[in-house]
C-alpha cells in the first residue's frame, strides 16, 4: 500500500510541469481529442480521446473508456476507478475500488492499493494487488507475475497468468473510500486557493503586479507571443540542461520552479483581463479584478473545452507579461547604473569682467 501511495504521489509531482491541468467537476477528453499529458484535481475524470503521456492527480471517479488511450502511465488516487480502454505505460492506483474490464489493456505492470479489485481484462507485466476483494476473472491475462494481499478475499475464476500466482504478506490489503464529493466542492477549493495566492502577489509586490496588468493591456499580442516562446523554450532548455550529470539536480528544480511560475502567470493573466474588463467600465479597482478574474475564470474553467482554451489564453499573457516585465527591469537597471551624469548648466557671463577689459 504504501509503495503504491508513493508512486501515485510521485507521478502527480513529476508530471506538473509537462501536463496541462484541469480542475473542476468534471474533465472530459473527447474522443477524437489529444492532449499532451494530464494532471488534474476534479469530481470526475474521463477519457474518451488520446492523453499522449501520463494522466495523474486526484478525483472521485476516473474512467478510461473503451475508446481511451493513455499512451503514459496512470497514477491517480480516486474512490472509483475504471480502465476499459488501453494504458501503454505502468498503473498506479490507490482508492475505493479498481476495475480492468475485458476491453481493458495495461501494457505496462499494475500496482493496486483499492479496496476492491476485479481484473478481467490484459496486464502486460506484473500485477501487485493490494485489497480486502480481488477477482481475477476468466478473461483476465496477465504476462508476469499476481502477488496479492495475504488477508485479502481472493478468487481465480481462471485467469491466464504466465508467472506465478502467490499471496504476499508485505501488501497491505484494503484501500480507502474517497467521498463522493460534489464537483462545485473541487472549483470551490480551487478558486479559494487562487484568491489567496493572488491576494499575496498583488500585497508582496504591489508595483510588480501593477506593471504586468499594464502589459496585458498595452501589449496583449507581444505579450501573448513572448508568452508561447516562453511556454516552450523554457522546458525545452531544461530537457538539454539534463543531458549532463550535473544538469540533472538543476533541470528537476528548474521544473519545480517553472510548474510555480506557470501557477503565478495562470493568476496574472486572469486579474490582468479582469481589471482590463473593468477599465472599459470605467472602474479601476485592483481587488475587484482579482475577485473577478479568479472566480470568473474559475466558473468558466468548467466548461469543457472552452474553459481549456481560456486556460491557457491568461496562461500565456500572464507568463509573457512577465517575461517583458523582467526584461525592462533588467534594461532599468542597467541604464541607470552607466547612464552619465546630467551637464551642469553653462556659466553666464559677468558683466564686470567685460567691462575691465
């Protein structure tokens, strides 16, 4: 249990940076979309298109329907979790109750710590089981080998297992109920957590704040621009930063510190459209922008597709903005540390001095 806990931590910790984040009640993947990874914190999750990389995070309910791929991992801790479709990867769950059904394909190993499980479906690798029920269905197949929970309720109704099928006593049996927690509980959460980062941004740098709205709104193309070269250049240097030894301590805090920074941008970018929303009102007020802006974008955020795209709209006009902010900070400072002193005014001629010669 434990082992599973921690990889199901450690992948949502790892993936921030790379994947796109969704909150809210419920986060749906189309079929026929394909997004770059997904790391989210919502009532409900499904797949019904391509997540191209690893899907982690927390929710009620996560379901990869027969239609879904995950070409990654699956690391999520959930109360229900369901895989009809296809995981290239590894899966890494912890929760209420776990279900592979016959159309489900983990190409990689399956680590559970659920408090049920029924397996019907293809585990390419081995499966580790922890849980108070297991059922290894006649349509289950597993490529390596089932080690269980030794307390646990376990029963073969005929599975194809190509290793060895062993209880053991180091997996805990038995998982966790996760509530059912409403999906206006999980926005709710999240836009309070926003507003009070917010509110220490605009209170801690107050000058700073200023300056990145006036960006926005003066230079929302520049802005924006900077913002995409920033969104991709940035991990991308990261990546060759790794390519050494020394690089690689510097490139996994470099990811730690870029996931922060995207955060802060997502909330620059939003008061920054609020308070420009407001101006043309003629109200300018910093407050009422930040209460607008997150909580406004947080509402949005919950319309599928839309709230994505509007997601990353203020993502990248905040992280521009930013960028921009920082550089004309830097060129202020230096002006001012090698611009030349101010010319003293010329002397004016003395009268008495003519008159003598």
């Amino acid at each position: 249990m434990l082992l599973v806990a921690i990889a199901v931590v450690a992948g949502a910790f790892t993936g921030v940076a790379a994947a796109e984040t969704r909150t809210g009640g419920t986060v749906v993947v189309e079929e026929g979309e394909t997004i770059d990874g997904l790391s989210t914190f919502s009532g409900t999750v499904i797949v019904r298109g391509t997540v191209d990389g690893n899907l982690d995070g927390v929710a009620g309910t996560v379901v990869i329907e027969e239609s879904g791929v995950v070409t990654g991992n699956l690391a999520v801790t959930a109360g229900s979790i369901t895989v009809a479709g296809e995981v290239n990867g590894n899966v890494d769950v912890a929760g209420g109750s776990l279900t592979l059904a016959p159309t489900g394909v983990v190409d990689g190993d399956l680590n559970a710590g659920v408090g049920s499980i029924r397996l019907a479906g293809t585990v390419g690798g081995d499966a580790m089981l922890g849980g108070d029920s297991i059922t290894l269905a006649e349509t289950a197949s597993v490529g390596g080998d089932v080690r269980y929970a030794e307390n646990a309720d376990f029963t073969d109704e005929g599975a194809t297992v190509d290793g060895s099928v062993s209880a053991d006593p180091d997996i805990g049996s038995g998982g966790f109920d996760l509530p059912d927690v409403p999906g206006w509980l999980f926005t709710g959460y999240a836009i309070l957590v926003n507003l009070v980062l917010g509110a220490a941004l605009l209170v801690a740098m107050p000058g700073f704040s200023r300056r990145v709205d006036e960006t926005v709104s003066t230079e929302a193309a520049k802005s924006a621009g900077v913002g995409v070269l920033a969104a991709l250049g940035i991990p991308i240097g990261l990546v060759v930063l790794a390519v050494t030894i020394v690089g690689i301590p510097l490139t996994l805090a470099g990811f730690v510190a870029f996931a922060l920074l995207a955060w802060v941008a997502l909330l620059y970018g939003r008061i920054a459209v609020a308070a420009w929303a407001l101006r043309q009102a003629d109200i300018d007020n910093r407050w009422l922008a930040l209460v607008a802006g997150i909580v406004g974008f947080g509402v949005l955020g919950r319309i599928p597709i839309l709230g994505g795209l509007l997601s990353l709209a203020t993502f990248l006009l905040g992280l521009g903005a930013i960028a921009l902010v920082l550089v004309e900070l830097r060129r202020g400072d230096g002006d001012s540390d090698e611009s030349e002193p101010a010319a003293e005014p010329p002397i004016e001629p003395d009268d008495s001095d003519a008159g003598a010669i």
